[in-house]
C-alpha cells in the first residue's frame, strides 16, 4: 500500500517516536542494571512490550521507506499491520489496567513508560482506524496472529525455568507454579483471540454500510 500524504505524517510520528524511545530505554535499563550489560540486553528483549514497539517501528519505517524488498512488502499488507495493531493494542491495555499499579516511573523513565505504553499504541490505532484497509481481513488470519503471543509466551515460560527470569509478574512460574502460569497464558492467548476477532469483524461489517 502506498500511504498518502497525511498517512505519511502520521507514520513519521509512530516511526521516530518508536525508534527513539527504544534507544532511550535501552540506554536507561543498561544504566540502572542489575545484572551484567548481556544480560541485560537480553532481558531488554524479553518484554513483550519492548518487542511489539519494535514491530511498530519496522511496520511504518517500511511504509514510509516504499521498499520493495519482502520484508518491506510483507510489513505493508494491512493483515500484517493490524496484527501489530493488535498487539500493541493489547500492550497498552494491559499495562493501564493491570501493570500501572505496580510500580511509579520517575523522571525519564516515566516519559519512556508513557511512550511505550500510552503513545505509541494510541498513535498506531488512529492509523489503522483512519487509513489502513480493512476490506480484505479474512477470519483466517486470526490464526497467524495469534502465533506471536503464543510463542512468546511458551518462549519466556521455557526460558524462565532455566535462568529464572520472567519480565512480567503474572507468568513467573517462580512465584505462581506452572497450574497458574499455564491458566493466564491461556486467558492472555484468549484475550488476544477476542481482540483479534474485532478488526476483522469490522472489516466485513463496514463494506455493507
């Protein structure tokens, strides 16, 4: 797809935010580490968060690069883009809802937090809502998407029960036992079915109206 003129306004703004409070991010986790900088890098990438920003990042700086290479074809198709809309959908709600409570951001952090967070998924849900097509989602897709949050999330219970790390609170198996790990993977994986079944049913309902 080739984005229009305000279209590519608005996906700078997703594409510089992105990248820049990544690097922010980074920079503050390496700073404030606890751990040596490898692994700290390598918890850096364990946050869903973190990697759904990315994706984000990609997605637009794609579309505003008009490549033609694969990776820049298959990060234009507008499934591939509300998946990622999607995710970051469901980034956003879960910190606001469950994860905000928990701990108080200062200083740059909270500028960060915010961006990741709040910004960043609001931003790229104004772009599918406005000029992302939505005609050609099929309920097929859904099983694609959910492929993401579900490797991820068998990645970090698998990784964890070697290094002992989990990145969020509701799937260490460490504190809450595999019974309850395995219980809010699978409603976290039901929840991301549900806001998945959304855009396509809009897709289907808005070619009649």
């Amino acid at each position: 797809m080739m984005p229009s003129k305000n279209m590519r306004l608005w996906l700078w703004a997703i594409s510089v935010t992105g990248w820049l409070t990544l690097v922010v991010q980074l920079f503050l986790i390496i700073i404030n580490r606890t751990a040596s900088v490898p692994k700290t890098i390598i918890r850096f990438f364990s946050f869903f968060t973190i990697l759904t920003n990315i994706l984000a990042a990609v997605y637009t700086s794609s579309l505003l690069a008009a490549s033609s290479s694969g990776a820049a074809r298959f990060f234009s198709k507008p499934a591939t883009i509300t998946a990622i809309t999607v995710y970051i959908t469901f980034v956003g709600l879960v910190y606001n809802l469950v994860l905000r409570k928990l701990w108080v951001p200062t200083g740059m952090q909270r500028v960060v937090d915010e961006s990741l967070h709040s910004v960043i998924p609001f931003l790229c849900v104004v772009c599918w809502i406005i000029w992302i097509p939505k005609k050609g989602l099929e309920w097929r897709d859904i099983r694609g998407w959910l492929l993401f949050p579900a490797f991820y999330a068998g990645f970090i219970i698998f990784r964890g029960a070697f290094s002992g790390y989990y990145p969020y609170p509701f799937i260490d198996a460490g504190k809450l036992g595999y019974e309850q790990v395995l219980l809010n993977s699978g409603l976290l994986v039901l929840a991301f079915l549900f806001f998945s079944l959304l855009p396509v049913a809009i897709g289907k309902i808005l070619p009649r109206k």
